[in-house]
C-alpha cells in the first residue's frame, strides 16, 4: 500500500511539472508576439464596369479581421488585415459596380433598397501564412479564402463564391513581419482581381444582369489591369458556385 502511494505521488509530480514546463513554454510563445498591422499600396484591377447600383455590406468582423496564431518556435503572431482589407474593398466595389453605396446587414426593406439593384457580402473565409521555417522554402507566403454572396432587389440570394488570393515574398529581402505583410498585401491584391474578372462570368450573375434590362450587354471576359500572383497548385481560386 505504501509503495502504491508513493508511486501514485512521483506519477502527480511527474505530469504536474510537465503541464507547469507547457504552460510556461505557451506563455513564453505568447509573450514573444510578431504583431503585424497589413498596409501597402494595392490597385485595383481596371475592368468594363457592371451596369448596376449595388449595396455592400463590411460585417464588423470583416472591418477588424485580425488572425493570431502561436507557432511551436516561432512565437505568437497577431495580423490585423482589418482596416487595409477594407480599403481595397471598397475601392474594389466602385470599380466594379456602377454605383456602390454602404448598406446595413440584410435583409434590406424596399424602402431601402430604392435605387439599388442588389446586395454585395464579402466575407474572410480563411487566412493563412506560412514562414521559411515552417515550410521549408526559401520565401514566406500568405493566402486568402474570400467569400463573396450577392442578393437581388427582393433579397433573393443570386449565389455564393469562394475565391483565395495568393501572395509570396522573398525571405531574404525583408525581415519577417515585413515578408509577411508583403505576402499578405499580394494576397488581397490577387483575390481581389480573381473577384472582378470572375464575377462577371458567372451564369448567375449573367441571368440577373439581363433581369435587370434585357438590353443590357454585359462584358464578359474584362481582363483586369493587374497581374494576378502566381498561384500553387491546390489554390486556384475558381469560384465554387
């Protein structure tokens, strides 16, 4: 019996001191925080606009996307994409549309939809980074899952569609936050072209387009005035819908 307690101790202090020795290391990650705040100069793809006046809506999570995450030897990261996102959407959104005007979440009333044609939602589905450390190469890289949904004047949903952006920057050219903010700032950059030069051709939004006005020619196949990143295999960007 005694013997039995004492093992029963040495096996309490043995698995205590290893969860003290985690918690330690965990707080010792979390205290060494890379913090990134995403900014740069991103312009936005040159297209035929749609010949519609759209609502969009920035959900508050949308407005302050930040992506933290603590990597085994590597410390913690926080990156805020949040307010240079934003920028670009809605930079993005008057370069597309014909007209654009900020709206509250949906549904909208029919007052409110007056003079609007329908409803634009994008949303951050994922993001990702990946360090030389982690990945073994030689640059760091940075992806984007968007989540664009349009809605017609009535509220009725026209479809859904994810599209990732991809990013990469050189590892010997900056030090790491900045590698990783470049990598970031090329991921909005390239999503953001995949969504106007995608959009347009998609069968849902051809069909609503000639709801609108059966005269209407929409332009299909606009080529953007920006250069889309180079994308590895198993992000292609393709809306799913």
């Amino acid at each position: 019996m005694y013997t039995e307690s004492l093992e029963l101790g040495l096996r309490f202090q043995i698995l205590l001191r290893q969860s003290l020795l985690v918690l330690a290391m965990t707080l010792f990650l979390q205290s060494c925080t890379t913090s990134v705040v995403v900014q740069g100069t991103i312009p936005t793809p040159l297209v035929s606009k749609i010949p519609a006046r759209m609502g969009v809506y920035y959900s508050d999570e949308f407005k302050h996307f930040k992506y933290e995450e603590v990597i085994r030897d590597s410390g913690g990261w926080s990156i805020d994409l949040g307010q240079q996102n934003l920028s670009f959407f809605q930079n993005l959104a008057k370069s597309v549309f014909q007209g654009v005007e900020e709206v509250h979440e949906p549904p909208l009333t029919p007052e409110e939809m007056q003079g609007l044609d329908g409803v634009l939602v994008p949303s951050i589905e994922k993001y990702g980074f990946l360090t030389p450390s982690i990945s073994g190469l030689k640059f760091y890289s940075a992806s984007i899952e968007y989540r664009v949904s349009m809605y017609d004047s009535v509220g009725t949903k026209i479809g859904d569609w994810n599209i990732v952006g991809y990013g990469k920057s050189e590892g010997g050219m900056f030090s790491s936050d900045d590698a990783v903010n470049e990598a970031t700032v090329l991921a909005i950059r390239d999503g953001g072209a995949r969504i106007a030069i995608e959009l347009i051709d998609q069968p849902a939004v051809q069909a609503w387009l000639q709801s609108l006005d059966g005269s209407i020619e929409s332009p299909v196949g606009t080529p953007a005035a920006v250069e889309a990143v180079e994308t590895p295999e198993g992000l292609d960007g393709v809306p799913d819908a």
